[in-house]
C-alpha cells in the first residue's frame, strides 16, 4: 500500500512537472498578445492624435507651426506616418492645381538636421563628434533622416534648435513662394533638386541653408 502511494505521489509530480512549462508558455503567449494589442492601440492612438494635430494647424494658414508637431514625431521615428501619411496626400492636391506644392517639404527638409550634425561635428564631444561627419553623408547627401534621430534623443533640448530651424525654413519657402512637383522620397538635397520645378531653385536653396544655418547656430 505504501508502495503504490508513492508511486502515485511520483506520477503526479511527474505530470505537474509537466504541465507547469505548458502553463508558463501559454501565460507568455496571452501576455505577449496583450503586449502587442496595446502596443498597436498605441501606435494607432499617436497617428490619430499627430495628423489631428497637424490637420488643424494646416487649417491656421501659418505653415511655420507645423514644425512644433513635425520634429518631435519625426525623432520618435514617425516621419514616415506624417511625411505619406498626411503631407503627401496635401500636397499631391495642391500639386495636381498648382503644379507644385510646399505640403512635400514642411516635414522633409534636410537642412535642420544638416545644421544639426555639423554643431555635432565642430562641437560635439566623443562618439557623437566622431560619427556625425559620416551622419551628414547618410542624411544630406543619402536622404536617410533617421541617422540623426539618435543625436537629438540623447540630448533632448537639441530638439528646439530642430523646431526653430524648420520653421524658419518653412517660412523662407512660402517668402519665394518654393515648392516641390512630387514627394522627396528619400529626402535627400538630390531629390529636392531633381523635383525642383524651374523657377524655384532659389527659393528651395533658400529654404534649406536658412534651416541649416539657424540650427547649427541654435544647436552649437
């Protein structure tokens, strides 16, 4: 009798032992689901709030505010949702009506990251100091905005010299009356030149050195 109590004492362990990964991994799995249901309702939720956000200041008539909205989605790597998800669509209506339009650069001027990385360059300290020359190839001349994202997120007050230089190249756009046939993608100083409708060279130059020199100032 003692034996087969033990043994049954045994096989239950046994099963339990068995049972209690199985029971682990399904609590990983509903926990990993919910993770991502709230991610994704997050996501969702940030993209409803930046394009309400940018909608209504668009209504303003005063484009320089957009960039208040623009740069810090865009160094939490949401330039894309804002760029096609909501300029590009405006400015390809204004585009189709004017032939051109300032909706493709309110968000993808190279000049303030441009202004950003070379305050990095000549002042910066360290690893920033070193990479930020191979940065501004990556960013200026490549279109790749995001290799300056990291540079602002680690020292967060270079976001307002990012704001302050957008807006005053989004102003400088609107002074010529600048704009672009179609939506820079990537936002490189090539592609800027190559959707440059005759006319408009000036104001589009125009446009990024002013970004590029308030923010380096700004930034330094």
């Amino acid at each position: 009798v003692h034996g087969g109590n033990a043994f049954r004492r045994r096989r239950a362990g046994q099963e339990g032992q068995e049972e209690l990964p199985a029971f682990r991994k399904g609590v990983n799995l509903k926990g990993g689901g919910n993770f991502r249901r709230l991610l994704h309702g997050g996501i969702e939720f940030a993209n409803e709030m930046i394009t309400s956000m940018i909608t209504s200041l668009v209504k303003t008539g005063f484009l320089p505010l957009l960039s208040v909205v623009n740069e810090p989605a865009k160094v939490l790597f949401l330039n894309n949702v804002i760029d096609q998800g909501v300029y590009y669509p405006l400015g390809m209506q204004q585009a189709a009506e004017a032939g051109k339009s300032i909706f493709f650069m309110v968000a993808s001027n190279p000049g303030a990251g441009l202004g950003l990385l070379l305050a990095f360059s000549f002042f910066g300290k360290g690893n920033s100091k070193k990479t930020a020359p191979g940065a501004i190839i990556i960013h200026f001349l490549g279109g790749i905005h995001e290799i300056y994202f990291p540079y602002v997120l680690m020292k967060p007050l270079m976001i307002f010299p990012m704001i302050i230089g957008s807006a005053c190249g989004i102003m400088v756009f609107e002074f010529f009356g600048a704009g672009l046939v179609a939506g820079p993608s990537p936002g490189s100083i090539f592609a800027y030149l190559a959707l440059t409708p005759r006319g408009n060279f000036i104001g589009i130059l125009a446009g990024v050195v002013t970004a590029t020199v308030i923010s380096f100032l700004l930034a330094s």
